[in-house]
C-alpha cells in the first residue's frame, strides 16, 4: 500500500518509492539521505504533529510535516 510519510502511524516502516517537491526541498531530502530504496520508520510525532522523527539509514532525522508530505513510501506489512 502506498502511503506519504506525512500519513505514517508511530512504528510504521516503509520503503521510500519517490521524493517530490520543489528545488530546494527535494535537493534538501536528497542531502539527508531520503532517496529511493530506502527504509525508513517513524519513531515519534511532536503532540501537534509537527516535526516527526524517522529512522533512516541508521540515524535519526526529524522532518516538517510539509518535508514528510513529499515523500511516497511503500508500507511493509
């Protein structure tokens, strides 16, 4: 099932499919290692939802809700 990662429940995985957005904010994603093929969980949602926090290639990476809405995953079921 197809899912953005703005939509993702804490401890849900998957796998990234396509980044989207605009110049700087694609590039920006890219920089931090959010590129396709690669497995990312969500660890913690702040209480109004806004930043999120992601494990991704074995780090930790916090993201605005806008960033997250960007990029189409693959959920792991």
């Amino acid at each position: 099932m197809e899912k953005y990662l703005s939509d993702f429940a804490v401890g849900e995985t998957g796998k990234i499919k396509s980044v989207a957005g605009e110049g700087r904010i694609r590039r920006r994603l890219f920089d931090m290692g959010v590129t396709a093929g690669a497995t990312v969980t969500l660890r913690k949602k702040a209480p109004l939802g806004d930043p999120v926090e992601l494990n991704i290639r074995g780090y930790e990476l916090s993201l605005r809700k806008a960033e997250a809405a960007c990029v189409l995953t693959e959920v792991e079921k």
